[in-house]
C-alpha cells in the first residue's frame, strides 16, 4: 500500500492541532509527517531532519511552560484557560489604575467686553496689520513716535461734481466743497450770462480746490468750468485773491432736420425708427388726428415732418418742437403747421382751418327765460315762432362769444336792436341781439370766451335780457340741436402770411 502523507498537522488520540508548539520545525511545515500508514504515529514530539545540521533545543523556561496569554476561545475551564483569563483581569485593572483622571481643570475667564471695547477690537480686527500688529490691537508707541502739530492735506483738490434734478446751482458748489461765500459769488456772476435756475440738472462742474487757512475753513475755489447753456460755457479762474470769469461760446447750428418715409407699422413706430425724436411723434400724432382717421390709412401712405435741432460744435444735438405735420394717404394730402393768433397758438392745415374743440361756452352769466318754438309775443301781441333762447341778465352784463369766429354783422338789426353776429367753421353761426352796447366790429375775428358786447333792452324787448340764436347755412336752427365744436379760420393778411409760412416747408419737398 502506498505511503500517504499529512502535511500541516499530526493525528494523535483522536484530534488534530495545528501548528503546535511541540513541533519544533514549526512555521516549516506546519507538523510531523506520518511515514507510513502501518506505522503507530507517537505521541512524543520528533524532530524534523535537518539536513545535516543540529536540532535546535526544545525550550524548557517558565515563560514557554506556563503560557500567560493562551486562547481564551480553546480549553475553556482548563488551568490553561484560567490563567489566560487572570492574566486579561490583570491588563485591564493596570489600565484602569494608570488612566488619568476625567474632572475638569481649572482654568480663568476673561469678563465680558464692554460696547467701547468691543467697537474697538470689531474696528480694528478688520486690518490688523495695516496698523503694525497681528493681534488685532495697536503697537504701543516708541520714542521714535513724534507728534504731529498740525494733519497734513493735499495742496490741491480736483474733482467733478453735478447738478441733481431739484438741486441750485449753489447748493452743488458747497456740495463739492467749495465754501457758501465763494459759491454765491460765482452765481452772481454766472447770473450775468444765463439764469442759474435755468442751467439744465445733470450739468458737469469741473472743479479744482486749493490750500484752506485752517481746518474749520472750507478750500478756496481756483479753477471751475461748465456748460451754463447749449451754446456757452463759462469758465472761472482764480488771479491773485479774486476770481475772474472767461464765456467761451459754442457754434450751433439751427437747421432744421427733415424726416420722412412709408408708415409701415403704424406711424408711431416707422417715424421713430427713422430718427425722429419721441415727443415730436407725439406732437406729430396729436396734429394729424384732428384732420386724418388714422385708421383709413392706405398702403403706401407717407408721413413727413419738420423739426426743430440744434447741433453744437462739440457734437451734442438737441431737439425743439415739431415745426410740420405732413401725411400723405393716396389722393389726399394733409400738410399743417403751427399758428400762433389772438394769443392762442395752435395746428392750422393749409386751409387756414385750425383744430376742433369740441363745446361752447354760454354766452352771458344768467338764466334762461324763453326757449325756442312757438310762443305769445308779449308786445306784438299774438302768437309766432321765437327763434333763438332768451337770457335773462342785467343791463351791462357782458356777454361772450359762444365760440371762435368771425364777426360778420355789428350794428342794428331791426327789431332785435344792437346785434352782432359771427360766422364758425363748418357753415355755423351764433346772433346775439339786443345789446345795450356793442364791442367788436365786422370783420374782427374773436375767440371762444371774448366780449362783444353787453346785455341791454334794445329792439323789441320787454326788458334787459340777451336773445341767442344759431344758424346753419344761413338758416336759423334750434340751438340744442346743434353740436358746437370751437374751429379757428384764417382770412385776410393773416391767412396769406401763414402761408407764405407753409411754402418753406413744402418748397424742398
């Protein structure tokens, strides 16, 4: 029978130990080896062949005999195991004996910092080394340290301040530090040139601010320069102990500036994308509506327009106000521009027809007595048709125009006294009889709210009263049928210089 081996451990009495100690070649082999199946395996530990060297000797100290730190988890309840376990018992009461103890050490608080301290340390922790230290507190002074007699400032200050909106003029100098003497004097002087009320906020000031006598003083003001109006800017300078001021004018160029081009969008957007200032649009819009439905507009139809610009040398450009309102929409051409008469300045078309205002004022401060239609007359004595609306007033009152107009009658009238009578735009006209006293002549043109006369009994009248009539097309109408609407006419010279007026703008076109 072949011989088997057991490598890694040694059968004896029934159990198997791996890597005893009674092995000598332990960590070799792990054990003895068995010869041979036949052979009685002993109980006695052999040596390993050593290939011709010497065996090393079995160790017989106390330490190797009696194991103090065997497996506790083997041999439980031997010698063995007890004196394993004496030995864990002895390690973990040195460990408790040596350990140190667990209740505080005594240590001092500092007392809570007070609110002048506190600010200190916060301020001065935020650079604490751009004061020579690296804990948050000053280095104490040496005797290298020598105290200053007086805080040095710089000569010269030179800096640039702005007029706010709602801001004076003097108010801004003593802002930028200039003192409240200096500045009214510079106003003073300024005011010579343009008022300073006027000077537009936003207005840059260049200043330059010398040497002050002390420290309660303010600096005195050695070179100052703005822009005091569009086409003007002042500059002041200090000579010797007084301030001298030098106007340097700026060219403008007023010409006009034309714009012009198909409403595309509506006109709002196709005039603004073509250049033309916002508030002109406006303007332009608020013009146009009182002659053009804007929502008639045709394809094709094209806006055209003046306004006012100012260029200065230097490149600023402001724009005025909208000098022509032009709109062409197919066959029909509007074309308007401002005029100014009676006080009253507004949009004229080409055929002198000012803008509508819708109502009319009542003619005289009274109560109305008769109204229009049949009625008894008092002093002819039977019935007939009353043509206008009674207003009982007394004598003197005056009386006004109902709306614009122009006087096409001033003079007696038969029955009805002193008259006066005005002719509106759209065939409408207003009679006003018996006047005591009449105050506008024929030909004259009034506006809605002037006097043309006072409140009398002339004619056939039973007493001071105001009789108002109103016509259409020279026919007489009942006046609350009729929906005033206050239109300017121009006629005459007034008509023909507007428009030689109207020829500048549409002579280029």
């Amino acid at each position: 029978m072949a011989a088997t081996s057991c490598v890694g451990g040694t059968r004896a009495q029934g159990r198997t130990d791996l890597y005893r100690r009674s092995d000598v070649e332990f960590g070799s082999f792990g054990g003895t080896a068995a010869l041979s199946l036949g052979h009685a395996i002993s109980a006695e530990p052999r040596v390993a062949p050593q290939f011709g060297r010497a065996a090393p000797a079995v160790p017989t100290d106390f330490f190797y005999r009696f194991e103090f730190a065997p497996d506790l988890g083997a041999d439980i309840g031997s010698r063995k195991w007890w004196r394993g376990f004496a030995t864990c018992i002895a390690l973990c009461a040195a460990t408790y004996a040596l350990s140190p103890s667990y209740r505080a050490l005594p240590a001092s608080t500092p007392a809570a910092m007070g609110a002048d301290a506190w600010e200190e340390a916060r301020a001065q922790s935020i650079t604490p080394l751009a004061w020579g230290a690296d804990t948050g507190s000053r280095m104490g002074p040496t005797k290298a340290v020598q105290t200053l007699t007086g805080t040095p400032e710089r000569p010269t200050l030179q800096l640039t301040a702005s007029i706010g909106q709602g801001d004076g003029f003097a108010r801004a100098l003593e802002r930028a530090g200039v003192g409240s003497a200096e500045a009214a004097q510079v106003v003073q002087m300024t005011s010579a040139v343009v008022d300073p009320s006027q000077i537009a906020p936003g207005t840059a000031l260049g200043l330059t601010l010398g040497r002050r006598a002390s420290l309660n003083n303010a600096r005195q003001l050695n070179d100052l320069s703005f822009r005091a109006r569009f086409d003007m800017r002042l500059s002041f300078s200090r000579v010797g102990n007084s301030l001298t001021m030098l106007r340097q004018p700026i060219a403008v160029d007023h010409t006009p500036m034309r714009i012009g081009g198909t409403i595309s969008n509506g006109i709002y957007v196709s005039a603004t994308g073509a250049g033309a200032p916002p508030k002109a649009v406006e303007t332009y819009l608020r013009a146009i509506t009182s002659k053009v439905q804007l929502g008639d507009l045709e394809n094709g139809a094209r806006f055209d327009m003046v306004v006012e610009r100012a260029r200065a040398a230097t490149g600023e450009i402001q724009f005025g106000k909208l000098l022509y309102a032009g709109l062409t929409n197919g066959n029909q051409a509007t074309r308007m521009i401002q005029w100014t008469i009676g006080g009253r300045t507004e949009w004229y078309d080409a055929a002198g027809v000012g803008q509508q205002r819708a109502g009319f004022a009542v003619p005289v401060a009274g109560h109305q007595t008769s109204g229009y239609g049949m009625r008894f007359h008092p002093l002819l004595g039977y019935t007939r048709m009353h043509q206008g609306v009674d207003y009982g007033a007394v004598t003197g009152t005056p009386i006004h125009a109902a709306t614009d107009g122009i006087v096409s009658f001033a003079g007696w009238h038969g029955g009805h006294g002193n008259m006066v009578k005005l002719n509106h735009a759209g065939g409408l006209g207003t009679g006003y009889a018996h006047m005591s006293r009449i105050a506008v002549a024929p030909g004259a043109r009034v506006s809605q709210g002037d006097v043309i006369g006072y409140v009398g009994s002339t004619g056939l009248s039973t007493g001071p009263h105001l009789h108002f009539e109103v016509y259409r097309n020279g026919a007489v109408v009942n006046p609350a049928s009729v929906s005033f609407s206050a239109t300017s006419l121009l006629s005459g010279n007034e008509l023909i210089a507007f428009n030689n007026r109207l020829k500048e703008f549409t002579a280029t076109r």
